[in-house]
C-alpha cells in the first residue's frame, strides 16, 4: 500500500521536491501499550521492543528513498512511534536509545536532505524529538515539533516541552521578517477527543501546553 501511494504521488506531484511524513511509521497495537498507576517497563523489555519497532521504521523510510530518490524526506514523531504508546521516553536511558536511535534510522548520513544541518539538528533531536530545516537558495523553513510530549496521556519529559517551546519562540523572534515557517506536527494543538464514559470532549494537548504554543504563534 505504501508503495501505490508513494508512486501515486511520483505521477502527480511533478517537481515535488520535499516529503513530510507525519507520523505513525507503525500501526495502532505495535507499541507497548501503557501501563496504568505506577507500573513501569525495564529496560531490557523497552530496547527489546524498540528494536522491532524500529525496522519497521526502518524498512517504511527505505521504501520511501526507493520510490522517491530524489526527494528530501521529514519525518515527523507521532503517538505510535514511541517505545510506549502515547508516552514519550521516562528514564534518561531510555531516552538516549530512542532519540539517539531514531535520529540515526531517519537520518544516516548517505541519505540526508540538501542543506541539512546534521550536528544542530542531532542536538535538538536528541533533546526532544525536534528539528529545523532551512531549504537551499529559499527562504522557506521547515520547523518539525514533537507534539507527542504535550499531549495529555503523556506523563514524561514535560519540561523537555517547555524547552522545545522555548526553542520554537527564539526561533520565530530571531528570524530575518523574510523568512517563511512551516510547522509540522502529528497531534496539533486545538484537536479533541470525545470521553464516552464522561460524554465530553477534551483536548489531545495539556491545557498549559496548548495556551503558550498559541501565544507564540499568535
């Protein structure tokens, strides 16, 4: 099926030159599901598992570089590509596996976009998920967030959202009046989502999150 579309889009999308993909590399059930109260995973069965999950991420990214070779690739983190579902990272170990691990699956150094700033952006990756891109000979910039950390099932590295939040204002406050931002993002800020037991609707992101993502933007 990934292939169809990939060469559906290679039919109509003539001088496409850039690919954001946002999200979800893996179906719905491929993650550890989270565990409730203050259960946690060990180590060795969250690396077990991420080892799967990534050849699957893996093996996605390779179809897309074979149908589109020429095309500048951004992917995007989303709630199913986490270790845990909707869970960003906890421990500081099983944070550097997986940020340092996916950054490396999404971005070997034969198949990086045109002008990519690979150790700046390592250095964000590796933080949080979160990346920029300043598109040659344009000025077009392309900011990938990590949304996954601000939604409200998520319990670990909020204070790593505060930082990227951080990081997304001074990149907006220092850039040159000329420069154009694109965002992307897997679970934007505004969505919601109905509590069938409550039968009310809630947003995806904490509310605290979501405020200060709009002042920013505004």
């Amino acid at each position: 099926m990934l292939r169809v579309a990939l060469q559906r889009i290679q039919e109509t999308e003539a001088g496409l030159n850039a690919l954001i993909i946002t999200g979800d590399f893996v179906k719905h059930g491929t993650v550890l599901p989270e565990l409730k109260g203050t259960k946690t995973y060990s180590f060795e069965v969250l690396k077990e598992s991420f080892t799967k999950q990534r050849a699957l991420i893996a093996e996605g990214m390779e179809i897309v570089r074979q149908e589109l070779p020429e095309v500048d690739v951004f992917p995007v983190i989303g709630n199913n590509d986490v270790i845990v579902h909707d869970q960003m990272p906890c421990g500081v170990a099983d944070q550097t596996l997986y940020f340092n691990e996916l950054f490396d699956t999404w971005f070997p150094k034969e198949h990086l976009p045109k002008n990519f700033s690979y150790q700046q952006n390592k250095r964000t990756f590796t933080r949080g998920g979160y990346y920029r891109h300043d598109f040659e000979g344009t000025n077009e910039v392309l900011i990938v967030l990590n949304s996954v950390v601000y939604m409200r099932e998520n319990k670990c590295m909020l204070a790593q959202g505060g930082g990227q939040l951080l990081w997304l204002f001074k990149q907006l406050r220092d850039a040159p009046s000329d420069k154009r931002f694109t965002l992307a993002m897997h679970v934007p800020p505004g969505l919601e989502f109905m509590i069938a037991s409550q039968n009310t609707l809630t947003h995806f992101w904490h509310p605290k999150f979501e405020n200060k993502f709009i002042e920013i933007t505004s």
